[in-house]
C-alpha cells in the first residue's frame, strides 16, 4: 500500500509541475529525469542489499522486546510521537549531511541537481543511504518503531520530500498557510540555491517547526532570484551519469569554489 501512494504521489506531482512550473528549466527534462532515476535505480537495489536485512530485523526485534520511547506512551500518542521524532531526527541528518565533509561528499550528488523537481527527490547517492543506516538503526532503536510505525514513517517522509522536491507553482497564499506547518515548494526551493547562506537554512524534511525553532527558517528569497545547484559545479557536462557516480570522489571543498558572484549580497525580499 505505502508503495502504490508514493507512486501515485510522485505521478500526480509530476503532471501538476508540468502544467503549472515553479521555475524555468536549465535542462532538458526528459533526459534529467533519466539520469535521475538511474541514479534512484542504483541507490534502491544497495538499499534492498544493505538496509532491509538490518533494519527490518530490528524493527521486529523492537517491537517484542519493547525498546525505545514510545513503548512508554499509551498507545494512542505513540504513532504520531513516533513520527514526530523521526522526523526530528531527520533534520539533525540533515544538518550533518551538510556540516560534516564525508557526508557532504554523497550529498552534494543530490543538490548537484541543476533544476528542481519530483525527480530530484529521488537522486541520492547509494553511498549516502548505505552511509545513514548507522543513525537509521539508532533512530529505530531509541525512539521504539515497529514495523508497521517504520513503514508509515517512511511512506509518509517520501511522500513529504516528494512534495517538496516538486516544481508545483501553488497560489502564493496556499503555499504561506501551509509552510507555517510543512515544508513547501518554494521553502525547499531556496534550500537548493546556489548561495550558501541560503543552502544553509530550511533543513526541515516534513513539519517547518524545527527550523523555526533552530532559526534556520527562510522565505524571504523569490524563486525566481535562484539558482539552482551548487556553484562547484554549474553546467550540465559537470552532471553526467558517470560524474555523479564519481563525485564523492572530488574534494568537498570544489563545492563553494566557484561561487555565482551575481547572487552574492543581493538584496532578501519576499517570496512570490
């Protein structure tokens, strides 16, 4: 069931950015969409290889032994607590996946990306996933999810970064209600600019309500004052499939070599 909605979810996202863009192409689609997908492709199988033997094992083993935080609860708080945790300690990841040089080197495969759209949201470097089993074990064991809470978590987190992964243009009023509880479009939208300062900000994967409370919250860049990508590496001959197999190969530090000067120090207004 979790597997039907994520691909209904990334269909119908996909049919709505291309009748109603956020953002003006660098590439063409098709051919991004391929290469992100084969990128996708790979990741899933070392994913079916490495992390489903541990994690599904462990979830198991939680739920007869009882482990974790949300054991402790009553029963009716402790999916919703659990999936607020997860969520929490997604966005620690994050942050770390940013901060941390070794993490950065997969992760940046994902933010390499010169557009922004559903397809996006599945580009991430096997290396990465097969690198977050360690703290995906640890989030299972200390919070307490069983099977059943895993699978809702990780169904309703693909269906969240999907979402806002997506080019979808909402109304601008839509999308201000919503981003006071969830991540949306255009929040994401300024987490994948070329700017640092703005790469830095909107960590959040599924509730706004860590990054308000870490002040890493930003709306205030139009989408159309972005550009997406990381600077180190700006043009399609530096995205190929072979490229991004190899990145994490590159020193971490070509990220920020090469910044957009045009983009630098220009002036924050609000989002349209």
């Amino acid at each position: 069931m979790g597997a039907l909605l994520i691909v209904a979810g990334f269909l119908l996202l996909a049919s709505l950015e291309r009748k109603w863009p956020l953002r003006r192409r660098v590439e063409p689609k098709v051919k991004r969409e391929v290469r992100n997908l084969a990128v996708a492709g790979g990741a899933a199988v070392v994913m079916a290889l490495a992390e489903t033997p541990l994690i599904q094992p462990l979830c198991r083993m939680v739920a007869d032994r009882g482990w974790g935080l949300v054991p402790m609860l009553p029963g009716w708080l402790q999916l919703p607590v659990a999936l607020v945790l997860m969520d929490y300690t997604f966005y620690v990841w994050h942050v770390l996946m940013h901060k941390v040089p070794f993490l950065w080197r997969f992760h940046m495969v994902h933010h390499t990306d010169l557009d922004l759209d559903t397809s996006t949201a599945l580009r991430f470097h096997a290396g990465e996933l097969v690198a977050s089993i360690p703290w995906r074990a640890a989030q299972v064991a200390l919070i307490g999810l069983t099977p059943a809470f895993f699978m809702a978590w990780q169904t309703s987190f693909l269906l969240a970064v999907l979402f806002h992964h997506s080019a979808v243009r909402l109304p601008i009023a839509w999308e201000r209600r919503l981003n006071r509880l969830i991540v949306t479009p255009r929040m994401h939208g300024i987490h994948h600019s070329m700017v640092r300062a703005e790469t830095d900000s909107n960590w959040s994967s599924g509730l706004t309500v860590w990054d308000q409370l870490h002040g890493t919250l930003r709306l205030d860049v139009p989408q159309d004052a972005i550009t997406i990508g990381v600077p180190g590496y700006p043009d399609p001959k530096d995205v190929t499939l072979p490229k991004l197999v190899m990145m994490p190969l590159d020193d971490p530090e070509r990220s920020w070599q090469t910044p957009a000067a045009a983009l630098q120090n220009r002036p924050a207004d609000e989002v349209r």
